[in-house]
C-alpha cells in the first residue's frame, strides 16, 4: 500500500493508459518530454531476472508494443527505454519519445535538472486517449474500465 | 565501420567478455559504477520493436541472464537496465549495478558528470574473467576466442 507506483495508479486516474496483460501504462506527469509513459507490471517484481521465461517475455512484448505505437505516434528520432528501480523498487519502464529538437537531446533524459511540465487533467485524458489509439485499444471501451 | 559499437569492439580486445548468442558483451571502459558493462546486438538494430518476436526475445534472455551474473558477482542494490541509442544508434543495452554507497545513489548515472575511473589492461581483462565466470562460461575457451 505504501508503493508509490501503486498509489500513483489509485491516486491519478487522468494519467492512466491502458491496462495491459502483464503491466499498467501510465503517463508520466511531467510531460517535459512528450509522450513519456511509465509501464509498470500488475505484480510486484525488482530485476528482470526475478521474472519466469513466459512472464518476461509477455512484460519485454508490451514494452515494445507500447514503445511501437509511442513511435508512431510521436515520430521520435528515438525511443529510450529505462528500467532503473533505485527509489521505486516496483518494476517500471521510463519509455519515453526522443526527439532531436529537445532541450537534452542527444543526452539521457536525466543529465541535467529541468522544470517540470504538468498538463490540466482534460489534457491528459486527451493524450492517454491517443496513445490507447495509437495502441489499437477501443478507447470507449477502456474509458469506461479507466 | 563508422559505428561506435562495432570498433569499441574490434579495438578494445582488452574489454571484451562474451560473445554470447545475439549479443556481445563488453566492459565499459569508465568503471567508475563497477561491473558496468555494454550488452550490443550482433546485428545493427535500434529500436526493440524492429526485432521479430524471437530475436527480441533471444536479447531480452541475454540482458536478464547478464543482469543476473552482474547481481551475483557484484551483490548490488539493483542493476539498472538502460537501452537509449540516441549518440549510437546500434542498440546497446548499459547494464549497471548500483549500491547504496555508490556516490550518485539512488539517482540515475547520468544525473551528474563524474570523472572516468579507467583500469589497466590487465585489471579490465580480471574483471571481465570474473563476469564470464559468473555467467558459467569457460574462462579458457572464452580467451582463446576473444
């Protein structure tokens, strides 16, 4: 109950995607970098390693498809790809849409401190609802589960 | 020729430690987090959706059994898996271990510059032995091919 990937699931239904076979997609709030979205799985696991061969394979195939329909949505110059845990223990990847004219580009997301973007909740519901498309999810559908 | 990746390979001999399956797997020079090592698919790909479902899932075993022999040898915190490509395109996966008193702990590597801990030849090539003996590979087949 005290994880805060968890509680930002609960706490932030406007950020919330889709939710996938193995894991939950999630906006990140800052939208400093557009796009970015946080895949984290239904169950709590730390290293990849931890996960059963089938369990990685489904978490790595929905990590690629959401990092596919971010591609196509966006038109990055790159997608990044973290899976880091060192505050959050709870596996989440940071996937997020690089583009060469941002402000970090072409340096890691983190290499230097940046004010954050936060967007009105209507905007976020507007732009989890396209990445759902972008993803081929029936957006009334998953609406109304969201 | 011009890739980054390929002639870190074909240069550094000295940092080399497996060629496994669907990737190679290399020292990064700066040993500044210990253990940090480069996990680069044999073939130039970039994104991991551009793979077909079993060459992605081929890599994806890679990363996890190298993360696994990175924990086990090193005894981390966490490993952090990061696969970015947006300087060098030829995706390569940084495999990290990280420790509580690690100076930029629990931050991302890159949140900070820090000075390069480069390592003599002979040490780089002990470290690299002792990461093929935790992935179970024979250290003397292992040097006679690399």
């Amino acid at each position: 109950m005290n994880c805060p990937m968890c509680q930002r699931w609960q706490q932030h239904p406007e950020l919330r995607v889709a939710e996938l076979e193995h894991c939950y997609l999630t906006l990140h709030h800052d939208q400093f970098f557009p796009g970015y979205c946080l895949l984290f799985t239904r169950q709590h696991y730390t290293e990849l390693f931890h996960l059963s061969v089938d369990r990685r394979q489904g978490v790595m195939e929905e990590v690629s498809r959401v990092a596919e329909a971010l591609f196509r949505l966006y038109r990055p110059a790159k997608i990044n790809y973290e899976l880091l845990g060192n505050m959050v223990p709870h596996m989440h990847w940071h996937l997020v849409p690089r583009h060469r004219d941002d402000p970090l580009w072409p340096r890691p997301i983190w290499c230097e401190p940046h004010t954050e973007v936060l967007c009105s909740a209507a905007d976020y519901r507007s732009t989890a609802a396209a990445i759902r498309q972008s993803l081929g999810l029936e957006n009334s559908d998953q609406e109304g589960n969201l």
